[in-house]
C-alpha cells in the first residue's frame, strides 16, 4: 500500500493514495495535473536508472514530457537536461537518487520522492532541494509498508516544523517497532511499540 504525503510549506497538506507498486505512476498522474498549469518545477526522485527510464517513458506517454539524469546518460545529455530543466522548458526532472546528489536546482519548487529513501538523512538532503532561498515548496513522498523504519524520525520532523501528522501516519507509528511483529504475541509486540504520545507538536 502507498501513502501520497503532500507537505507544503507553513501550511502542510497531507494526502493519502493507496494502490500496487505496479500502479505508482498513475498515483503520481494527478499530481502531475495540479502543476500542469502553473511554473511549478517538479524534481522527482527514483531508486534506480532503470526506473528513471520507465517513469520518463510512461510521463511522455502521457504528454508530459520529463528530462532525464541517470548515470548510464552521457554528461552532455545531464547538462542538456539540467539546463532544459531549471529554464523551465521541461518543468519535470527525472533523477537516479545516485545521480541527483550534489546537483544544483536552487529552483526547483516541488520535490516528489517516487522512491522514498529508506535513510532519513538522504530524505532531508532531497527535500531541501525545494523552497530554498526564502521561497515556497513543497514535497510528496511514497510512503509504503518496507519505510516503517523511517516512521518515527519522519513524524519527529514534522513535529520540530510543527506541522500536522496524519492519522494514518500515527497508525503507522503506533504498529512500528525496531523488530518485526512476526512471530509475537500481540503482548510481547505492544512492549516493543514506540511511545508516540511522547510527540508533542503544540
């Protein structure tokens, strides 16, 4: 199951999509046509080179044509697409997480992690690419079953921005645990379960 996390800046919106890791692109369909109209610059973040060419395939397909960075591209086709990208020409970029580190996208406006990172500090360096130099941003990320070792820091972060956390985040928080459930009583497993009352967000 897949959760859609839509946070933007002083003010949070969180939305929850569910679906098969098979369908995640038609997830991400929508939110491509709320920037469709506007100047908003869409830097989406994927795991592998692989699903950087699938995702810009399937975005061409459906006339919402994507530049590309991955490390098999030569570096005169990054530069083409990092100079198309931050001109606005093409407001959606495609990026291997490998590749994306170090780039300089000062004007990137929404940060969309197709493929959330299972380190929470990468997850911070990704979304710090949006809203930079006093400017409004904002991110969606793909929250699925396998991040639940990122639950408790994410929820801390949102608690020190004082912004909302999401019931079904909470829910979340409330199930994950530093070992699986599998195998355990429900008693031995609610000893393991973080406290989230200990997250106060006033």
């Amino acid at each position: 199951m897949f959760r859609r996390v839509t946070c933007r800046q002083h003010q949070r919106k969180h939305r929850s999509k569910s679906g098969k890791c098979c369908i995640q692109g038609q997830i991400l369909v929508p939110l491509l046509l709320e920037k469709a109209d506007t100047e908003v610059l869409v830097l989406v973040s994927v795991k592998t080179k692989r699903r950087a060419d699938t995702l810009a395939q399937y975005s061409g397909q459906l006339n919402f044509p994507a530049a590309l960075i991955h490390g098999d591209r030569p570096q005169s086709g990054r530069e083409r697409a990092l100079s198309s990208f931050r001109e606005g020409h093409t407001p959606i970029l495609i990026a291997a997480a490998v590749a994306a580190r170090g780039l300089d996208i000062p004007n990137a406006n929404h940060v969309t992690n197709f493929d959330l990172s299972s380190d929470i500090e990468e997850y911070v360096h990704r979304i710090g690419r949006t809203g930079s130099m006093g400017q409004p941003g904002s991110e969606t990320s793909f929250f699925s079953e396998r991040h639940h070792n990122v639950v408790r820091d994410s929820v801390e972060l949102l608690c020190e921005s004082k912004q909302p956390v999401p019931p079904w985040f909470e829910t979340r928080l409330t199930y994950s645990s530093g070992d699986s459930r599998r195998g355990k009583s429900d008693s031995s497993a609610s000893k393991h379960r973080p406290n989230y009352e200990s997250f106060d967000c006033r």
